[in-house]
C-alpha cells in the first residue's frame, strides 16, 4: 500500500468533517460553475442504450482544438449516491481534464441528474449491468478513443466493478482511478448512521426528494408514502429492498455490492484507489479485506476526509490534480 503525505492541507482545512462537506456545499456552486464553464459550454447530452432497454443519461464534451490529445482520450466520471453529473466535484474535474486535451462523459446514474423518467425501475446499487452497458455503448460510438474511468465513493465503487467485468464484457478501458470509493457497504451504512446528524440529514434530503421525483414521473408504478415515512438510512434501504429489489433481506443487498474477498480478484485494468485514513464514510480499515490483483494500486493519504482533498478553497483541488496526472499514465 502506497502511504502518501504529498496531500497537506492547510490547518484550516485539515479537519475530516470540512472536507467532506466542502467539495458540495452549495454556496461554492457559483463559482465552481464559473470555473468550469468551458466544460459545461462544451457539453451536449447524450443518451446511451445500456441494453435491456435501460437508458443512461450524460453529458459529453470533445476537448478544445488546441489542447486535444492523441491518442484521443475519453473519461468517463461518475459522481456518488445523490449527486449528479453537475456536482461540483465532478464538474471540477471535468474542466481539469477538458482543459489537458481530454473528452469527458459526465454520466449520471439511474435516477440521477433529472432522469427519473428515463427508466421505470428503480435505482439500486447493484445495477452495474446498465453501467457495464452504458461504457460498452461508448467504446461503440467511440471506438477511436483510449476509455478511462473514474468515480467517486459510490461511483468509484461501481468503476471498480467495471473494471473487474470487464474482460467478460469485452470492454477495452486503459485505467480506472476510484476516490474513496465504498468498500463494504455494510461498514459505510452503519457509519452513517453513527457519523454526525449532518451526513444522515443530508443524505435522506436528498434521497427522500429523488424518490418524490420518481413517484411523479411514475405515478401508477410507485406510492412512496410509507418508505419516506422511514425514520433512518437503515430503515430506509431495508424497506426499500424488500418491496423494489429481488434481494431477500437488507444483507443479502449490502453484499451485492460490495468490493470485499475476491470482487476485484479478476481486475485488469491498471487501477488505483485512492482515500484517507481520516475518511469518516468509508473507512480505510476495509482496504485490508479487498483482492490485491496486480493491477491495483492503493493510495492511503493521512487526511482528505471523503472524497475532499481540497487544499485550496478555488481552482483544482489536489484530487484532481492526481487523476489527471494518472490518466495521462494510461
């Protein structure tokens, strides 16, 4: 395991729990969208057939003329549980690599980023078929391009099972880079539920608004009345997994998606993991209980919190800065 100290915030910044929320909060979203205004102008939206007649929604941005690169590279980000294609750590990254002559695919998740109408079944977080589908649409409309991935937390979580399917799927991807991605759902589930009220909050905000959007897109499919009425994150997903997903019981869901024992024994695909021992949502003690492939490497910072590593309040952070470097390695 690769310990890096390169990441030093300033004291200021250095607490877990600051960096775990900045990277969101919304007061920065002006500015982050200014910043990453290039990107966004760039991007027109895309829809992929990830087969079984499940649609995927995201937003595609060629590099400027000047900056483009060859071979042509193409990155695919993938942002976490309830956030977007437009988050601001997506959209950070995003202009990073638009502006070192990368394309990037933002790509949103089922019942991300507005697409509740897109698919009439409900999100889940072992649906990776539809995103093993959606990364063998791209290498068919481009099939020109050297694909990467990267992800974080949930959405580094899914790129590793790409990554590890991706030799069955016939999928050509040159380098995967995961922040923080979620380990053994079970240990993040119950850290959440023992981490500050702010996470719980937030994240039952967010989920109990996606649901309502769904429900209003499909209103003869779904009455969400006595799954919002759910009181915690546990009671939600247990509830949530008994009545809209084939699992048997809340574990049998949480192991579907995890990453632990021999997941990512079968990953190809030179791969790092990156995150931080201070890391309050997934903890960095899981590490010990993933298959090491050669291909993989794994990068342990002392501090970055969640999916942070903001060393400076503007410009990009120093995750961004190490993905780019990473994938110029591919």
């Amino acid at each position: 395991m690769d310990e890096l100290n390169s990441f030093r915030p300033p004291a200021w910044l250095a607490n877990a729990h600051l960096q775990s929320v900045l990277p969101s909060l919304p007061i920065r979203r002006a500015a982050a969208e200014r910043r990453a205004h290039e990107v966004i102008a760039a991007s027109r939206r895309l829809i992929l057939d990830c087969g079984d007649g499940v649609r995927l929604m995201g937003w595609y941005a060629d590099p400027p003329a000047a900056t483009a690169i060859e071979p042509r590279r193409l990155t695919v980000l993938l942002h976490g549980w309830e956030g977007s294609s437009d988050s601001l750590y997506v959209l950070s990254i995003a202009q990073l690599l638009h502006q070192r002559g990368f394309a990037v695919l933002r790509l949103n998740l089922r019942d991300h980023g507005g697409t509740h109408a897109l698919n009439e079944g409900l999100f889940h977080s072992c649906r990776i078929a539809e995103i093993v589908g959606a990364v063998g649409r791209l290498q068919v409309l481009f099939p020109a391009a050297q694909l990467s991935l990267a992800g974080f937390s949930l959405g580094g979580n899914f790129m590793l099972r790409v990554g590890a399917r991706a030799p069955g799927a016939g999928l050509r991807i040159a380098r995967i880079v995961a922040v923080c991605p979620v380990i053994d759902p079970a240990t993040t589930l119950a850290a959440l539920e023992s981490a500050p009220a702010m996470y719980r909050r937030y994240f039952l905000f967010k989920w109990r608004r996606s649901l309502r959007a769904k429900q209003a897109a499909w209103p003869s499919t779904y009455d969400f009345s006595e799954l919002l009425r759910e009181p915690s994150m546990t009671s939600m997903t247990g509830r949530m997994v008994l009545r809209y997903t084939d699992f048997p019981d809340l574990a049998s869901y949480l192991r579907g998606y995890s990453i632990t024992g021999d997941v990512l024994a079968a990953l190809r695909v030179p791969t790092r993991i990156v995150t931080s021992r201070d890391d309050p949502i997934v903890l960095a003690r899981d590490l010990e209980r993933i298959a090491r492939p050669s291909s993989l490497e794994l990068t342990l910072t002392a501090r970055g919190g969640h999916c942070g590593y903001m060393d400076a309040l503007r410009g990009p952070s120093w995750i961004d800065r190490l993905i780019v470097e990473d994938l110029l390695r591919a």
